[in-house]
C-alpha cells in the first residue's frame, strides 16, 4: 500500500468509484471496501516510509516495524499521528466516498506482534490475549 487515500487508478477513477456507490445504493446494496491498514509500503518514493527523513514517524522502528513475508513496514498503533493519519483515513471513504463499512485485512497481523507468523491458534483462550498480544493494535 502506497496511498490509503487514494483507489487505484488501474481500476477505476474517484468519480468513477462515487457513482459505483451511489449505483449500489441505489439498488439496496451495502458497500463495503477493503482497507489494509497494518502495513504499508518499504518504498520511500511514493509512500510514507521515511516520511521525515525517519524510520519511525508512523511506523515502529527496527525490526518491530518491519514485516519479513511482505517486505513491508508496520504502523505504530501508540503513535497519536498514525491514528488520526488512519482514522482520517476511514473518515474520507465515509463522508465522500458513502461506503458503508470496511474489511480490516491483516487483522491477525494488527493484533499479534508474532503477526500470525507459523501460529496454529487451537482455541486455547491464552493463544489469544497473553503476552504475544498487541495491545496498541487491539486497541486500534
């Protein structure tokens, strides 16, 4: 993810996206989107990695902030910026956009600081909520 505020433009326009909803409205469909709010893009051309010249202004730094599977940076939940940046960020796609609700992806990625990574959770209530838990993440 490069931009969590923008469609892609491979697949469609912003207009284009505003009458899709209204269309969907229109004929009693909810609409719901995709929204990858754990990770974002390692590049420091066109995302906001490195940002302010930093490793760390949304992202935590060093290794808890980097996603080894996906090559990716990992938003820091305790951060007040990184909240109001992603809550802004939900807030746009419902005011301008009229969605009618997201799909967290990554939502084991966001709750966990083992990210799911070779985890078999078997229902044991301590797979849950014990130490590997992020509580910055749960909270968000």
């Amino acid at each position: 993810v490069t931009n969590c505020f923008a469609n892609s433009s491979r697949s469609v326009t912003p207009y284009d996206f505003i009458y899709l909803v209204y269309k969907a409205h229109e004929n009693g469909i909810m609409v719901i989107i995709d929204c990858i709010h754990r990770h974002s893009s390692m590049n420091v051309m066109d995302g906001i990695n490195g940002f302010d010249g930093t490793d760390h202004q949304y992202f935590h730094s060093g290794a808890k902030g980097y996603h080894k599977l996906w090559d990716s940076r990992l938003f820091n939940y305790s951060n007040w910026e990184v909240l109001r940046f992603l809550l802004s960020n939900l807030r746009m796609y419902l005011e301008e956009y009229k969605v009618d609700g997201f799909r967290f992806d990554a939502v084991t990625c966001i709750m966990y600081n083992h990210h799911g990574i070779n985890m078999v959770f078997t229902g044991n209530y301590n797979e849950y909520f014990g130490p590997s838990s992020d509580n910055e993440g749960i909270v968000y």
